[in-house]
C-alpha cells in the first residue's frame, strides 16, 4: 500500500551489469570562456584541484559539475551541448567556450593500453595529471593505467558546430581490466 513494487533479483542484477559493463561515469562543467584568436588559452581550476562540489564563475552563470553517463549502445558519445544544458546551445557567444570532463578508473590489473578518442571537438586529455593526448597528436597514444585509482581529466574546446566527444581504452597486450568508477 506504501507504493512499492518488488523487484525481481534478475532485474537487480541485469541492472546492476548494465551499469558496471557498459556505462561510463563522467563528471561535466562548462562553459568558461574561449577566444580562439588569443595566442593563449586560460586555464582553470579544474586543470589545478578537481573539486566535484566546488562553484566557479563560467561564461553565463555559476558553475557546478554535472553527472553524465553515455552507454555503449550509443558509442559512449558524451554529448556536451544535451549534459551542460540549453543555455549553451544558442547565444551570441555560445560558438566558443571550454568545457571539462572528469572520470576515475579504477584498475583491477595494471597494463599498458591504447587511448581511443573521437568526436566532434579539439580537446586535451590528462591522465593521472600527465598530458597524453592534444590536438597535435597524430596517432592514438600508448598511456599506463595502474592498479587503483586513475584519473581522467578532458578539456574541451567548443567551437561552432556538435560538441561531442568518445573516449576509451583498449588492450595493446594483455588484457589489462578496470571499471569506470564513481
């Protein structure tokens, strides 16, 4: 009477594989300010400290970080301009921005992987605080994940057009496994 349904424990587990198999975990915050014509681009707190309860001050209000969790049926595309919501979509400076996303690993064996990105969007991709990929690489680059805690910080240059981006990780020897956590 109180509402409640009892859920069959198949379901549970269906769930619960779903979302440790085939989901990735991304924090999202964005939009801070972007003048492609600058001879250098700022950077922000999130390329210092990674504080997923801070509030800095973006391009049109204050800034928080945002969950976000693309699946594989859709090629884990993290969709920046749907996760940061409308009011980056349309405006007179909305062409140009930065964005960040944020993601821990967590490495069940350690090993050497290749770094597979796509998208829409110039980006920089830090693993473990340690630059691994820009714009002027010219192919996917070999990166270590270690056993425990890995971090993934993707910083995103929004210009006109999607603001997508993929990223992932593949074996180049031996398998090496690790979830998306947090």
């Amino acid at each position: 009477q109180d509402g409640s349904f009892a859920v069959h424990q198949r379901s549970v587990e269906w769930i619960r594989r779903e979302r440790e198999e085939r989901t990735q975990n991304w924090a999202v915050l964005g939009m801070f300010p972007y003048n492609p014509s600058a001879s250098k681009t700022a950077v922000f707190p999130p390329e210092d400290t990674i504080d997923l309860d801070a509030t800095y001050p973006g391009w049109y209000r204050a800034l928080r970080w945002k969950s976000w969790y693309p699946v594989a049926s859709d090629g884990y595309e993290v969709d920046l301009d749907r996760a940061l919501g409308p009011e980056f979509v349309c405006g007179p400076t909305s062409d140009h921005g930065i964005a960040y996303a944020y993601a821990e690993l967590f490495g069940e064996t350690r090993g050497e992987m290749s770094l597979v990105v796509g998208g829409d969007t110039r980006m920089e991709v830090y693993l473990n605080h340690t630059l691994v990929y820009s714009e002027e690489s010219t192919e996917a680059p070999s990166v270590y994940l270690k056993l425990g805690k890995n971090t993934v910080l993707v910083k995103l240059y929004k210009t006109p057009g999607r603001f997508t981006f993929r990223l992932g990780f593949e074996a180049l020897r031996d398998p090496v496994r690790y979830r998306w956590w947090k």
